[in-house]
C-alpha cells in the first residue's frame, strides 16, 4: 500500500465534503470520484454516491437527511472527517 496515495484520498475525501457544505456539487461529486480512484483500501468506496445522494436532498430539500448524513458517515467512516459530515449536519 502507498501512503502518500492515501493520504491523497483522504485529502480529496475532504475536499469533497468541504465542496458540499460550500454548495459546489459538481466538485464535490469530482473530488468524491477522486478519493475512490485513489484509495487502496475500500475506505471510500462508497463516497461518490452518499456525496450524491447528499446533493440530491440539498437540492430538493435544501438541508440534508439522516439517511443522508447515515450514508456520509458510513462512507467516510471512523476518523477526522467525522468532524466535517457533523458539520454538514447542522
């Protein structure tokens, strides 16, 4: 395993919620790709589509879901951007 390339993905990952909480869904969606393409463990696998289910409800219902922040939360897992899908919470 590379651990600058996780490091990369984890950066990305964040970028990706960061871009969510700031309204940029198609950067969010990207950077959400990104950090899927460069994990060489799984840990993000599921991120592109919770970031895109998140965009859905903000664009339909303009605050995110508990199944949403559920979906978030499974796809970044335990660890610092725990913090960041919080925020987004509130």
């Amino acid at each position: 395993m590379d651990g600058q390339a996780q490091r990369k993905a984890l950066a990305a990952a964040e970028r990706a919620l960061d871009a969510l909480e700031s309204g940029r869904a198609d950067a969010a969606r990207s950077a959400a790709r990104r950090a899927a393409e460069l994990d060489q463990v799984g840990a993000f696998a599921a991120l592109p589509r919770a970031v895109e289910q998140a965009n859905d409800d903000l664009v339909n219902n303009g605050s995110l879901s508990e199944l949403s922040l559920a979906a978030l939360n499974a796809a970044v897992g335990p660890g610092p951007l725990e913090a960041v899908v919080a925020r987004l919470g509130r």
